[in-house]
C-alpha cells in the first residue's frame, strides 16, 4: 500500500460537532475545548461558523468564541461561512481562513441552505471576493459528495464539475464532504479519479463521517490515492442537524491512533488529544463515540499474566 509520510489533520468537532449537540454548550466551554485542541499539535481547527443563529442555535456565539480563544501562533483558526454575511462576520471576528460550502446535490443544499446548488455558485463568488478583500485564504467544501440522504447516489462527474467550477471562482483547495457517511471505499476512488480527472493537481482534503462504520476505511481508501489531509472531530463528536439519523465525524484520536501505527506523522499528541476528548465528553449530553477513548492505545497493556504452578 502506498502511504503519505505525514498527514494533515483538520479538527471539525468545535464547529461540525458541537453544531448538532442538543444540549447548548455555554460558551466558555467551546472556549476550554478549542485551547485544549490547540495543545495537541494540531494545526487546523475549524473553530466555529458564521452561519444564521436561527438555523443553527449552536453557534450563536461564534464571534465571542473566537475573541475569547487564547490563539496558538502555530494553530491556524478557520471559519466555516455559507455567504457573504458569514464571510464578513468570520473576517470582522479575525479568523484565519474561511472554508466555504456547497451541497453536490439541490435537496441537501435547500435543506442545509435554503436555495438551489447553482444559486450557491453565487454565494461562494462573494466569499472569495471578501477572503480575498480581507487577504484570507478561503477553501470549500463540497457536502454530499459521495451521496446525498434525499437524493440517493450523487454522480462523481457532477463533483468533479462542481470541483472545476470551485476552482474558476478562485478555491484554493476542496474539501470532499461525506455528510451523512455514504462513502464507501469504492466510491472513494470513484469520485477521488474522477475529481483529479477533471481538476489535475487540485488540493483534496477527506471529510468522512462514520456513520455507516465506513470512515477509517475510507480514510485508507483515500491514503493509498495519497490523499494527506483530513477532517476530523474530537471524540467523534457531531452529526448534521439538516439530516435525520446523522452521526459525527471520523474520530481524531481513532484516526491519529491509527496513524500512529502506520507511521504516518500526523504532529499529534495523542495523550494530549485524548485529554481534549475527556474534556468534550464532560461538554456534551451522550456518550461520544471514540474509540480509542474507551478503550485507550493498543500500546497501553495490563501486563504479562503470570503462569503459575511452574
Ligand atoms: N450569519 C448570520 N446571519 C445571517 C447569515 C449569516 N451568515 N446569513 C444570513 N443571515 C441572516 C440575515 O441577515 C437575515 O436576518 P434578518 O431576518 O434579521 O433580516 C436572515 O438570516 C435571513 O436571511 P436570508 O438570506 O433570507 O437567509 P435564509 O433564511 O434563507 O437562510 C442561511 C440561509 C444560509 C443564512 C441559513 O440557512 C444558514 O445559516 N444555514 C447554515 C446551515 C449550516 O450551518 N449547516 C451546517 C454546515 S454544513
Ligand atoms: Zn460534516
């Protein structure tokens, strides 16, 4: 199996996971989260998004949670935006990034966004046109692209047309989103092919949910593609509010654990990530999903048994 040296990982539980969580997390709490993620070598974090307070409760607060973050120089804060609204609210609240998004297919993106795919073209173009008045990189994310919970199988030629059309409006790089975990392997290389077909050199990142138990996977499907850059939530934490019976993303930990084994350098500690996750479990009302988590690293053994009558 081919495999990248070093992967990068973006952690999505502040912004994908604590979106969907029932009960409101106080803002300090999203706070205490977002630094304990910032200790662990993490580079990435989408931190919070811009969104509209009525369509999402959860993340009324973002503007304070960002001001009130203790910034790690190393740790780049992105924003997740559908408009130019959320696009000039990320920039005024001094995120490092904006990540834009787009549904593949018109019932998830009415649903998620209230309008049609092609209108969303529109969105995306005063995005990057904020982005760039600000001098902010923006990226975006493709939702739904291996499959969407209204219209079934999403075809990889239309992703890969939506990816070039990202491109032409000036995305740095593109984020293909399993929204409601529909990926499969197979459809891993499909649509992965098929994007590169279309937009050669174009930069990919993974952003599976596991909620089918496909999502490590899929992540391998994706390393041996070499694909290095991943999305990721704390704990597993998340869900979409926007799709009934979602579950959170692929697991941080789980995912950094694994690595770890393969020897794939990720940058992540993972005992201090562990700490961040015992931290989200204490924010949030269920029982998070990680793994790794329950059970610890496959490396923390009781110890030999002893043989005795010998
Ligand atoms: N942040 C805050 N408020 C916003 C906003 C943003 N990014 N975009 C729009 N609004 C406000 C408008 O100012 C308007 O406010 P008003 O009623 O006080 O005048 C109101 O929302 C309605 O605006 P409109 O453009 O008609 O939006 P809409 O009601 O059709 O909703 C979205 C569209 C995109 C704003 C809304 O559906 C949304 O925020 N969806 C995000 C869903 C999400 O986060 N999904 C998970 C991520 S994949
Ligand atoms: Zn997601």
């Amino acid at each position: 199996m081919r495999l990248p040296d070093r992967v990068q990982i973006r952690e999505v539980g502040p912004r994908d996971g604590i979106q969907s969580e029932r009960a409101m997390v106080p803002t300090e709490g999203k706070v205490a989260l977002i630094d304990a993620l910032s200790r662990t070598g993490l580079r990435l974090i989408e931190a919070v998004s811009f969104v509209s307070p009525k369509a999402v409760p959860q993340m009324a607060d973002a503007d304070e949670v960002l001001a009130r973050i203790s910034r790690n120089p190393g740790v780049f804060y992105s924003a997740l935006v559908p408009n130019r609204k959320g696009a000039e609210r990320a920039v005024a609240a001094r995120a490092d990034g904006l990540q834009v998004f787009i549904a593949a297919s018109d019932s998830y993106n009415l649903r998620n966004v209230r309008k049609p795919v092609e209108q969303s073209f529109a969105d995306v173009a005063e995005v990057v046109a904020v982005a760039r008045e600000a001098g902010l990189p923006v990226e975006a994310t493709v939702s739904t692209a291996f499959g969407c919970p209204y219209e079934g199988d999403v075809a990889p030629r239309r992703v890969a047309d939506m990816v070039t059309r990202l491109i032409d409006l000036g995305i740095g790089a593109v984020s293909l989103g399993d929204t409601t975990g529909m990926a499969t392997p197979r459809r891993v290389v499909e649509v992965v092919e098929e994007v590169r077909a279309a937009a050669p050199g174009v930069a990919l990142n993974m952003h599976f949910h596991d909620t089918r138990g496909t999502g490590l996977a899929n992540v391998l499907a994706a390393l041996d593609l070499g694909i290095d850059s991943f999305d990721a939530s704390v704990g597993g934490m998340g869900g979409s509010p926007f799709a009934e019976g979602s579950t959170g993303n692929i697991c941080t930990e789980d995912l950094v654990h694994m690595l770890i084994d393969m020897d794939v350098d990720t940058g992540v500690d993972l005992d201090a990530l562990l700490d961040a996750a015992r931290l989200a479990q204490r924010l949030i009302s269920g029982e998070l999903p990680g793994k790794v988590l329950r059970a610890g690293p496959r490396w923390q053994v009781a110890g030999p048994v002893a043989v005795e009558g010998t």
